[in-house]
C-alpha cells in the first residue's frame, strides 16, 4: 500500500468542554477514497472540520504528504493541496452560478470545469442566474463541481449527495473514479450507500467519537455498513 496522502493520529475535538471525537485516527492514500460513516449526530462532520482545519484540534495530529498542519489555516490549506466542500453554506447564494465557480481563481481555464458541466448541463444553463435560486440538490452539485474542478490531491465532501436526483448522483460517482484514475484522494461522508459503494477503498466508521469499523471497503459485508449507518 502507497503511503498516505492524509493521515491523522488520536484526533480529540468538539465544541466548548464537550468532546465530540475521543481520539479518532484513519488516512487515506494517492487514488484512493476513503468513505466515512455513521449515524446523524456521531461528529462525522465535525471529524472534517477538524481536518480542515475549521474546528481546533485539542489534541492529535493531522498530516498532509506527511507535514504537520497545525499551523496551516483553513483559508491556506487549498494551495497545500486540500479542497473542501462542507455539508452545509455550500455556496454563496448572492453570486452567480459562474462567480461561485470563478470566485476563488486567478485564471478562467475554462477546461477546469468542462467534465462536471458536460454532466450537470443545467447548470451550465444557468451560468448567469443567482446561486439562491437553484434546489438544494442543485447548490450541492455547484459546491461539488467547484470542488472537483479545484484538482486538489485531497477533496473532503460532506454528504455530497444531500438532495441530488439519482441520475445526477451516478453521474457525480463517475467524476470521482476519473479523479481517483488520476491519482486524486478524497474523504467523502455519505449517507447513501450506493454512492458510496460506487467510490469508497476504504471505510471509517464512527460512534460515540471512536472507530467503530475501519478496513477495505470491498472486504466488509454490506449488512455491516448499513449496521453502522443506521439513523
Ligand atoms: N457548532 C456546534 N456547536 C456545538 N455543538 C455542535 C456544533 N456542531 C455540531 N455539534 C454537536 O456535535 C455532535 C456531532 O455533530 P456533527 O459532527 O455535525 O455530526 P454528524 O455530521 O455525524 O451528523 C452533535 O451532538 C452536534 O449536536
Ligand atoms: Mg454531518
């Protein structure tokens, strides 16, 4: 097995005097998705704030291509090479569907997108029209492009399939494994485990802020999974 891209050791973190994570610790290597699982409420979101550097750790450690970003603030993360789409505030309402998309750019290299909007035409229809204006499932598709379209080597998407059709969802795992084909590593947090079938190597799953189940996807019975993924 290839060294890890993402690696992070006894992660403890929560909000205020309450620990949500209770020393948590997984990775993820080059080309390879690692799916996140668990009940409503577990800290599977709070797990990719703290990757993220959103949440303070209080105490582990996260590594990226085996540096410490400890002091690496979340704002300065994408150009070490981490792109992040959360669960929720996925995109800025106000702005266009383009300046969403080009906001955070210097260039318009308009190949950078070409894949997802040749998947998603109805957003490209819709280049000029308020990002408040779009379906929920449709902001979370803009949010996924954008990301997508970033090439970073590590993407954490937060349920990224949150309110989007199915035909849409199959079309989003094929955009994950041509990443992945290329080298690209995500960590993805889903509820909908056909999705997550479709991209994930490898499996984490959490409960009461510890690992409840971790190992190669493709090892663990899908009766399993559901088992820890149960509302
Ligand atoms: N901003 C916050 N302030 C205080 N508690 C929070 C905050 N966000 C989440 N929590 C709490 O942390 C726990 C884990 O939440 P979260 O990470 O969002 O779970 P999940 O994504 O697995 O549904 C929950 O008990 C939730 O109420
Ligand atoms: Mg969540």
């Amino acid at each position: 097995m290839s060294a890890r891209l993402l690696e992070f050791t006894d992660v403890v973190c929560g909000y205020g005097d309450t620990m949500v994570l209770r020393g948590l610790s997984g990775g993820v290597a080059p080309g390879r998705v690692l799916g996140v699982l668990g009940r409503n409420g577990v800290g599977k979101t709070t797990l990719m704030r703290a990757l993220t550097g959103f949440l303070p750790l209080r105490s582990g450690r996260v590594l990226l291509s085996g540096s410490d970003l400890a002091r690496v603030p979340p704002q300065e993360r994408l150009a070490a090479g981490m792109a992040y789409a959360p669960q929720e505030d996925v995109v800025f309402g106000d702005l266009s569907v383009g300046e969403n998309l080009w906001l955070h750019l210097r260039s318009r290299d308009s190949t950078r997108y070409a894949a997802c909007l040749e998947a998603f035409p109805r957003l490209a229809e819709r280049m000029q029209q308020r990002a408040g204006s779009l379906s929920g499932g449709e902001r979370k598709l803009l949010s996924f492009t954008r990301t997508i379209g970033l090439g970073a080597g590590l993407s954490i998407l937060d349920e990224p399939t949150e309110g989007v059709q199915p035909e849409n969802i199959e079309r989003m795992a094929v955009l994950v494994r041509a990443r992945k084909a290329s080298g690209a590593a995500f960590v993805i947090v889903e509820q909908n485990l056909e999705f997550l079938l479709a991209v994930a190597d490898d499996i984490l799953a959490i409960d009461h802020g510890e690992c409840s189940l971790s190992g190669v996807a493709a090892d663990l019975p899908r009766e399993t999974l559901e088992q820890h993924m149960v509302v």
